[in-house]
C-alpha cells in the first residue's frame, strides 16, 4: 500500500517507577509509543518543519500531562502487599521538538520524549526511609442495608482518614482528624443514636468509619485512649461490644502509635459487597495481638 512507503516516526516513553516490595525498593519502568500520522511525517520531512505534527503533538503531550503526582499506596498483589507512587509528567517541548527536527533531518524513527517528573509527596523509597513496608492489620465492617445517606456519610468520612500518616509517639484523635460534621463539609442528614431516642442529624453513619478504624487499631496491639460502646446494640457493629461510637466534643476515639515507626492508614470501600475496611501498615510488629470473641453477659 501507498502508506508503506511513507516515513514513519514514533514518540517513546520510558520512566523508571519505584515499587517497595518486601520491604524492597524495586525500579519498574513505564513504556510508551506513540505513533506519529505517516502523511504528517513526510509533509514534515519534506518542508523539515514541524508545523504539520503540531496537531499530533498537543494531542500527545496532552496525554501525557494527565498524569499527576500521587502518594505511594498499598496494594495487594496475589498474597503480598506492594506500595507504588506515581510521579507527574511535564513535557519539556522545546527540547523534545529540538530532538523530533534532528530525527527529521536524519530521517531516523523514534524520539523520546524529554520529560520532567514531579515526584510525589510520599513516594516508595519516602516509604522505605520511614520504615513503613509491613502489613500489620485490617478492620473490616458490613454496612449492608444501610440507606443511602448512610453509605454517603460513611464514605466522605473514610476518605478524610484514607492516607493518614500517623508518626511514631503520635495520637490518633477521630473528631479532631474528621472535623465538623457538616452539610457544607459534605455530610448529609441521618438518624443517630441520641441517648435512648433517634434523632436526625448530620454524619448519621459516621460510627461506622470510627468503628472499623478501632478495628484496625485494636488488630494492631495500639494503645487505646479513648473508647466507648454505644448505648444500644446496633447490628450494623457486630461482633456485639467490638466497636467504638463517636459524638463530639463529648464522645471520642483516641489511640497511640506506640510501635517503633509511623503508620500508614488507607481506607477503602465495596459498595456491591457494603464492606468498610482500614489497613494499617508500618514497622514489623514487636507484639503478638489475639482478639477474643465477645462474652454477652446479658
């Protein structure tokens, strides 16, 4: 065909992405091409201008400036956990230019692309240097059947926990880290417990998010400040007396990062399953931590 006669000329990505695995710093590399129009490309050989791919470029550049800096995360991956950042990508256009005109001209096929990274705020080896690469516990919760204000709530404040950095020596304070529980901060009306009645307010739900972060604390062997059960047994907290309401300024969740390094908290949901859960991760474990099953005496 006519097209196979036609130059061909292709825009590479390749940037290394640190990955902490096993409490290694391993280096990933992202690859990407990127095709330039043939037609394009001999226009622009011909008239060694590269007004002719000004409209291919933009549309890759912009691709490739999506991408922003975000903080190193957790995943599991098969049976391990494997933290990854993400840095943000500049292109430095006139250098890649520069370097696309010289391809032109010497009517070689592929160019990198000159890029400039930002790297996040909390990156893997952040990770690695701060001694947070272990696994160290989950708390999990069913919200199952809870209306939708419920669900709502339960997700604006498990995102404001979610990527909590919790330092050595430092207390965990639940209405301090949450703020006000507001319509205008995002919440929105629901039933809550108020003494022996029900009553509307905004952040119905929130206990949920306060009892699968005790959860987690509890699960990690943390020094607990401040706990206290609800004044009636909700279904949506059980195991029965495994939970931790919050009311401020008077009821709270207060617990101590006792171990030897910071904690990292993430915070994730399954709105088909109606799970909450919080995974901890920090210094391998001085303590062996067991939790009974509750004993109901009335």
């Amino acid at each position: 065909s006519a097209n196979d006669s036609l130059p061909k000329l292709s825009l590479r990505v390749t940037v290394p992405e640190p990955v902490l695995r096993e409490g290694k710093l391993e280096r990933d590399y992202i690859n990407q091409s990127f095709e330039l129009d043939p037609e394009q490309v001999k226009l622009a050989r011909d008239t060694q201008s590269l007004e002719p791919l000004k409209p291919d470029l933009e549309r890759i550049y912009s691709q490739l400036e999506v991408r922003t800096p975000q903080n190193a995360r957790f995943k599991k991956e098969g049976e391990e956990w494997v933290a990854k950042g993400q840095t943000g990508w500049t292109v430095n256009r006139a250098s890649t230019e520069k370097r696309l005109l010289e391809a032109l001209e010497n009517q070689t096929g592929r160019v990198s692309v000159d890029l400039s990274l930002t790297a996040p705020e909390r990156s893997a080896r952040d990770l690695l240097e701060a001694k947070v690469f272990t696994y160290l516990t989950t708390g999990e919760s069913s919200f199952l059947g809870s209306p939708d204000f419920r669900v709502h709530n339960i997700r604006v404040g498990s995102s404001k926990l979610d990527g909590l950095w919790l330092e050595r020596g430092q207390d965990f304070n639940f209405n301090k880290l949450i703020g006000r529980i507001s319509q205008e901060r995002g919440f929105l009306p629901g039933y809550v417990i108020s003494g022996t009645n029900l009553t509307l307010e905004d952040g119905g739900g929130i206990c949920q998010v306060s009892t699968t972060v005790f959860r987690a604390a509890y699960g990690a062997g943390l020094r607990i400040l401040e706990r206290r059960a609800h004044s009636h047994a909700v279904a949506y907290y059980d195991p029965v007396g495994f939970e931790a309401t919050v009311y401020a300024p008077n009821l709270n969740l207060r617990f101590r990062n006792d171990t030897s390094a910071p904690i990292l908290i993430q915070a994730s949901w399954d709105l088909k399953a109606q799970t909450l859960r919080f995974d901890f991760f920090g210094t391998t474990p001085d303590r062996t931590v067991a939790v009974s099953n509750p004993v109901i005496s009335k």
